[in-house]
C-alpha cells in the first residue's frame, strides 16, 4: 500500500512540475502523442480507479469486522431485551432477513440490511 502512495506522490509530483514536453506513447501499432502531464494524469487516474474497482469488487465478500460485530452484537442484544425473547431467536431471525444460513455469516454486503432491521426491531 505504502509503494503505491509513493508511487502516485512521485507522479504527482512529476505531473505538477513537468513542462510541456510531448512524449510519444505507442500501445500495440498506434503512436499517440501526448503531454508528459497527460501521461502523468492517464496513469493516476488508472492507479486510483484499479484500487476503487478490486475495493468495491470484495466488499461484498468481506467478512464483518471487530466493530460491525459489536455493532450487530449490541443491537441484538438491546432489540432481545425490548422484545423479552431470547437472543439466539433475534439472531435467527436477522439471519432470515438477510438471506444467511447462520448469523456469524453475515458479510460486509449484508451488514447495513442487518442493522436497518435490527434498528427497526428496538424501536
């Protein structure tokens, strides 16, 4: 993570002190003639989109971290003692709700599902 934030300060750094020298780019059997700054540019808006894409892309497989659980934990607990049920019942039941087999199972995609119902449920 690090070599890549270098890597974009270092182009970055490139693209504002560049001067307006054209650079030919050739990409199979065309020549393209642009600006070093263009260059500069094209390549850290693709660093910056291929970060956003695979980031977006595993979100929804991302298992929940520390604080998503205890987010989720709580508001089962508080929601169970508003109901007066047990908490494994409001835990199957938010497994119902988002589509898992069993509560643990919750990822990242379905965290805001869960929470909006079991906010819905201690009200």
């Amino acid at each position: 993570m690090e070599d890549q934030g270098e890597k974009i300060i270092f182009l970055a750094r490139e693209l504002l002190n560049a001067d307006v020298h054209e650079l030919p780019v050739k990409k199979k059997t065309v020549s393209i003639t642009m600006t070093f700054r263009t260059l500069c540019f094209t390549t850290l808006l693709a660093a910056a989109g291929g970060g956003i894409i695979s980031t977006v892309a595993q979100e929804h497989i991302r298992p929940l971290n520390r604080y998503e659980k205890v987010e989720l934990q709580a508001l089962v607990f508080y929601a169970a003692r508003l109901k007066g049920i047990q908490e494994d019942i409001v835990r199957q039941e938010v497994g119902k709700q988002v589509g898992v087999s069993h509560f643990d199972d919750i990822t990242a995609k379905e965290f805001p599902t869960a929470r909006r119902y079991l906010q819905e449920q201690a009200q």
